[in-house]
C-alpha cells in the first residue's frame, strides 16, 4: 500500500503513480490511498482509495485508522509505504493496535527538522531517500540512524520519452504559437515559489532586446494563484510579455520534444523527475545545485539567488556557445538509461520491501 497526505500534481504525486505502476508491472498488488486525489493513476489496475488524513478531529483520526485496518486486510497488504509525514503519524498510531511493517520515503531535502518535526517522523523499518543529499538529510538533520536509511534515485517511464519528429515539433509550436526560429527554453514544473521563476524573468529582462528577440521561455504548471500572479505582474512591469508562454499542465513529452533547454533554477528539490525526463528526450538542462545535482551532474550549474548568473548561461545559448551544454547530454542520457527508469526504481524499492519483509519473519 502507498500512503500519502495528499496525491497531487506534484513530482511526489507523479512519483507514486509511477511507482504504484511499476510495482503492479512486475506482478504486486497495489493500492494507492490518500486524503486527495488531484492526479488520476495511469495503471487502471491500481486501486484508489481516499480516506481522511488531516490531525485535526480526533474523530476522524480513529474512523480512518479503523478504515486503514479494513483496506490492509481486505486487499492482503505485507507493507505499507508512506509518501508523506502525516501518513506514517497514521501508521504509527495504526501499529499501537494493529501490526503493520512500514517504510517511508522523504522527497525533499532540508525540509523543517526541529525537535518537534524530528519527534513526528516516523519512519517505520527504513526510511528512503530519493537522492543521496535527501539521505544525508534524513541522516545529519532529522537524526535518523544511517543503518536505516537507503537512497533509491527516482526513475521515469522512459517509453513515453522517444524525442519528437520534426513535424511534430512544428505542430505543438504552431499550437502554442511559438515561432519556429525561436530557441525554445522550458520550465517544467508548479509554479510556486521554490521553483525560482522570478530568477528567470529578471535574467531576460536583463538581455539586450536582440538577445530576447531569440528566445521563447515556455512554462507549464497551473496558471494560477498568489505566485503566478505576482511573476505575470513582474513580467508585464518589464514588458516581456513576447517572450514568456504559460500553456497550463501538459504532457511531458510534448513541452521538452519542442525544448532546446530545460530551466531548472529551484531553490530546493529532492530528485526532480523533470531532470531525468530531459535526459531521455536528450534536452540539456541548465539548474541549480538543488539534491539529486551530487547524483547526476550532467546539468549546467546555477545561482539560485544571482540573475547575472542565468544571464551568462541565456547568452551562451543565444550566442551558440553552448558545445559544453550539448556535450553533457549524451552522459545524461546514458545514466538515465542504467540507473533511472521506472523499473529500476521499483526493482531497488522492492529490494527495501523484501528486506524489511524478511527482517519481520
């Protein structure tokens, strides 16, 4: 069973489903469980079940913990994974009266680490780390033992990652009226603030107007709310309105099959999924030294806080100095194909299973 707080349209919420796919792919019963459920699950062989998973009513804490106990013995679960810290409190307070081997995944580095969030952590037999800066974190700030820690990288579907034609590249370009001599730049992520796309606006507005005449930043994620408001102000108040597209969530491989370059200027990740997509679809990408950089360097290094930085970068590639960017993309790739797809993924996390599994006979 994958546990989760909320299932949304998020890296972790793309990650569970393509781990509850994967696991089900190589013959495991899964069930996905949450309090939402904002993403729909791509294998229709997976249950979905939504429960209440707020701590606020006492109530409801008991009605699903009792809940929980109906769906792990109907459905025969052996382990329970939790994808969020409110979900292993459940777990934990479920196993002060019933038995259940658990496990719990940490997505994030640097994520709050005081006495009380340390107190509140519960991680069961193991805890994973999607990335070796996430395991040092669970390690050196939630105090968690290293014997119980394991990294396992974050894989992708790489089958729905085939680079496009050239026709289709022209198709989804004319769609989202995108000049075909434009060097396309992609942001592919939520528009919130950790994802830094204030960094990007104050880098292009920064250019010359012959340098911004080139490029086309094109960003997905929800256009909307406090934070995408704030960047479509900035952007009208530098009056770049022509060379940034908002065209809302869509499929991945469509917004890197026109991309040139993948932007990834975050403040914090954990392992972002959209790093190793790109490294499939053979996209450079240009990104902070966020967790999961130590794991796969095969990305241009940035500033997180100095647009100057982005600037240097955005004319390289305007100007065509960009041997090196290229260059990397075949190493990527190549690590991407050995180490990160979603079967390897699920294989590594199956081996944690089994060994929690074995350890509880």
């Amino acid at each position: 069973m994958l546990f989760s707080r909320i299932l949304a349209k998020t890296g972790v919420g793309n990650h569970i489903d393509l781990l509850s796919d994967s696991l089900q792919r190589l013959g495991h019963n899964v069930i996905v469980v949450s309090g939402t459920q904002d993403i729909v699950l791509s294998n229709d062989n997976v249950k979905f079940i939504k429960i209440y998973t707020q701590l606020k009513n006492p109530v409801g804490v008991v009605k699903s913990i009792i809940k929980l106990h109906k769906i792990i013995n109907e459905n025969n679960i052996d382990i329970v994974h939790c994808h969020h810290r409110v979900a292993s409190v459940y777990i934990f307070l479920y196993n002060l009266v019933y038995k259940i081997p658990y496990v719990y995944t940490l997505h994030l580095a640097n994520i709050p680490h005081d006495i009380v969030h340390r107190k509140f952590t519960f991680i069961g037999a193991k805890a994973i780390g999607v990335s070796t800066d996430v395991s040092n974190s669970l390690v050196d700030d939630l105090k968690i033992s290293s014997e119980k820690v394991v990294t396992v990288l974050n894989g992708v579907d790489e089958r729905a990652l085939l680079p496009m034609q050239k026709n289709e590249v022209n198709m989804v370009k004319n769609e989202w009226n995108i000049p075909e001599d434009k060097i396309v730049i992609v942001m592919h992520s939520r528009i919130d603030p950790v994802k830094n796309h204030r960094l990007v606006v104050e880098a292009v507005n920064r250019l010359e107007e012959c340098e911004k005449e080139k490029i086309r930043i094109v960003c997905s994620g929800e256009p909307k709310g406090p934070y995408y408001n704030e960047i479509i102000e900035l952007i009208k108040r530098y009056n770049l309105q022509n060379y940034f597209s908002f065209i809302g969530w869509v499929n991945t491989r469509k917004i890197l099959g026109i991309a040139d370059y993948l932007f990834l200027p975050s403040f914090k990740e954990g392992f972002p999924l959209s790093v190793v997509e790109a490294a499939f679809m053979k996209v450079p990408v240009v990104r902070t030294k966020t967790a999961g950089y130590e794991d796969m360097k095969y990305g241009v290094p940035i500033s997180a806080t100095d647009p100057e930085d982005m600037v240097k970068v955005i004319r390289n590639i305007v100007n065509k100095n960009v041997l090196e960017y290229q260059n990397l993309t075949q190493a990527a790739y190549d690590f991407a194909k050995a180490s990160l797809t979603a079967t390897k993924m699920a294989e590594n996390t199956l081996n944690v299973y089994k060994e929690v599994l074995n350890d509880n006979v």
